[in-house]
C-alpha cells in the first residue's frame, strides 16, 4: 500500500504539498513542488528562499530537506546539535575508586583466553 501525502500528485515525483496544514498553520495557502530523493524531500533554491522560515518549521519538526539546483541535490537543511559541553579533566577526583586488584587477571579468566578447559 502506498503512502498518501496531504495534497500530494505523487509521492515518488514531483508533488505540491499544503504546508499550512502540515504545519498546523491552516487556512494558509503556501505550496512547494517537492520531489523525493531517499526519503527526503527537495525542493529548488528559489522555493527554499521564499519559503525558508516555513521549512525550519519542518527541520525543527525532525524531517532533513534536501535543497537543489536545477534538479541536482546541493545542500541538506537538518536540525543543528549543540556542541558540547567543555571537559573538565579530574572533575571525578574523589567519586572513583579502584580496586588494589584491578590488574590482576584470574588464572580459570586468564586459562579461558588461551583456549584451556576450566
């Protein structure tokens, strides 16, 4: 069974989609002719231009628009990840504890790596 897409021609082709509806802005008559490429949308420069605070709407949403020039895919719009935090080296000084035996290796543990019965 194919997926149907909310005003789409055709999923596999080149569609137009209502995004006032997709994005809960009803009553807004905004459509881009979209076209899938492994399971991302595309659309043109020009339509990511005019429509780019709308397609954030969608990134923010989770979905990955792919942004193309006459017809070859040239950018991916995702949603950006934070850097992260700075280390701070011995921030666990005093919380860890190792064992006096840590080093040392079982002899039946040690006779398993060798391939010896236990």
């Amino acid at each position: 069974m194919r997926r149907q897409w909310p005003g789409a021609i055709d999923p596999r082709t080149a569609r137009s989609v209502a995004l006032g509806d997709e994005l809960g802005c009803r009553g807004l008559p905004i459509r881009l002719s979209l076209t899938r490429l492994n399971g991302m949308d595309q659309v043109n420069v020009h339509e990511a231009k005019t429509h780019l605070s709308r397609l954030l709407e969608r990134v923010e949403a989770g979905e990955e628009i792919i942004i193309s020039r006459a017809g070859r895919p040239v950018a991916r719009l995702v949603s950006y990840r934070g850097l992260r935090s700075r280390r701070h080296p011995g921030s666990w000084r005093g919380q860890v504890r190792i064992a006096p035996d840590f080093d040392e290796l079982p002899a039946d543990l040690a006779g398993a790596f060798r391939g010896e019965a236990s």
